[in-house]
C-alpha cells in the first residue's frame, strides 16, 4: 500500500487541545532542580575557583554533569557597568568534535559575546587572552573536553599558566585516557571530582524531587511506590538524564490519554522502550 492510501486511511493526526499543548510545552522544556549531588560539586567548583586550581570533572554519559556545570555558571551572573566591559565570573563552553586551537579560542570568545577576530591562529588566541582579562573571568568550564584535539590540551594549559585561570575540563572516563598520555597535562588536571550514578534513597529523594518540582501534574503519581520506583530504577540504572527522558516521556503520553497522573501501566509500556 503506498504511502498517500495508508495516510487517507488513518486521517489526519489530531492537534491538542490549547492547553494540554500548553502543558506538553511545559514538559519539554528544560528544568534545573536543586540536588544535593549538584550543590556538592558546585561546592567543589568554589573551591578550585577561590585557590585557582585547575581540575577535571568525570562521570558517564546521561549522569547530570551537563546540567549541574551549567547550573553553577547561572550562580555566578555577569555584571554590567556602563563604559566598561562585562564582568564574566564563570564561563562555560561546550566544544565541537575534534576541537582544535582555533576552535577552543573561538568558541571563548563567541561566548563572552565579542567579534572574532579574522587571522591566524596566533591572532586569534591573543585575541581570546585579551578577551579573558578584560572580563575578569574567573574559571573556565569546558565541557566534552574528550573531544579535544590531544595536542589542544597543552593550548588549555598555557591559559592557566599564563592567566592564572583555573580551568575545569568535564567529560567521560575517555578524557581520563586522553589526557594521561601527557604528563604535563595529567599533572595541571590531576585534581578529579568523580560524578556518579544515583542509588538507594539518594535516587528516591530524586525521583521524588522531579515529579513535585518538574512534572507537577495536577494528581500525584506516587513515583517513590516500590513498584514504581524499581521500574524507574531498572530503566535507568540510576542515570539522571535517562529518567528525566522516561519521566517526560511517560507524563505526556498520560496527558495526551486524558490522565492526569502517570499510571503503573504507562510507566512500565515507556520504561520497556528503554530496555
């Protein structure tokens, strides 16, 4: 059957209504939530911040580490005085694949909002140092930072010894494999913040934290429930962004049936995709 007669047959997809898209909106958009695992790792970025130390953030993909160094750059808010440049306390970048020199200074630059400066590599990173002290910057967050370039890590570095910057490089344990192989490097970046997984009532108290300050559906759905809260935790293996994807995932699906709670049973038909 071609394509055209299977849609006749089905009809049109129907649009929701004003308001539930409303709130299919709602929870699609992103959300920063106060955990006790974020507030210790920003206490941790205080630290190397206030003794200019320069350190690496490690944990597997989907555990948060995004969300909590992008949480602790919005602590730290940029100041404005007329006639003089913006003061940046904290910056923070994601890299690009294969991330070489001229992309790590750019990608610095573009962040504090100032025009690139056409040339050579040497050009522009100057142009980027010039960037770095006349806002003030504090610390610098790169996020990714496995996907450096292995001779750009000597580049990152040079900031902090010339600058005195301290630099917090965050990434899996492959950024661990690639930065040892240069013992100069290691040794800048030997101090390590290891950002886990979640388990027993430290992932309870999440779960319990994102369906009241995240989902917020009109009836409670009880998610901390042994059964509920073992299919979550089965799903996910105590991944944070793996059960923030099924938490979304399964209230929209309620939503979009006419519930206004998850259920057991729509938990369990969207954990199963994730198995």
């Amino acid at each position: 059957m071609e394509a055209k007669a299977i849609a006749q047959q089905l009809g049109n997809i129907e649009i929701p209504e004003e308001k539930l898209q409303m709130e299919i909106t709602r929870l699609n958009g992103k959300t920063l939530v106060s955990l006790e695992q974020v507030a210790k790792l920003h206490e941790y970025f205080e630290g190397k911040r206030q003794s200019k130390q320069s350190c690496r953030v490690v944990g597997e993909s989907r555990t948060g580490k995004t969300m909590a160094c992008d949480s602790y750059r919005l602590r730290h808010k940029p100041i404005q005085k007329v006639g003089h440049p913006p003061q940046v306390p904290v910056v923070y970048i994601q890299i690009p694949q294969d991330c070489g020199t001229k992309e790590l200074f750019q990608s610095i630059i573009e962040y504090l909002k100032y025009q690139m400066t056409k040339g050579t590599i040497a050009e522009i990173r100057q142009r980027a140092i010039k960037v770095l002290q006349g806002c003030g910057v504090e610390m610098i967050i790169i996020d990714e930072a496995d996907r450096f370039k292995p001779k750009t890590f000597a580049e990152v570095k040079d900031i902090f010894d010339r600058l005195n910057i301290p630099i917090v490089l965050v990434g899996t344990d492959r950024l661990d494999t690639v930065i040892k192989r240069d013992e100069q490097v290691y040794n800048r970046f030997r101090s390590c913040y290891r950002f886990g997984k979640l388990s027993g009532a430290d992932f309870q108290n999440t779960v319990n934290i994102w369906e009241k300050q995240v989902l917020k559906l009109l009836v409670a759905s009880n998610l901390t429930q042994t059964k509920m809260l073992k299919l979550i935790a089965e799903a996910t293996g105590g991944y944070i962004g793996l059960m923030d994807t099924i938490l979304r995932e399964s209230a929209i699906r309620s939503l979009k049936r006419g519930f206004n709670k998850i259920t057991f049973e729509m938990l369990k038909e969207v954990t199963q995709e994730f198995k």
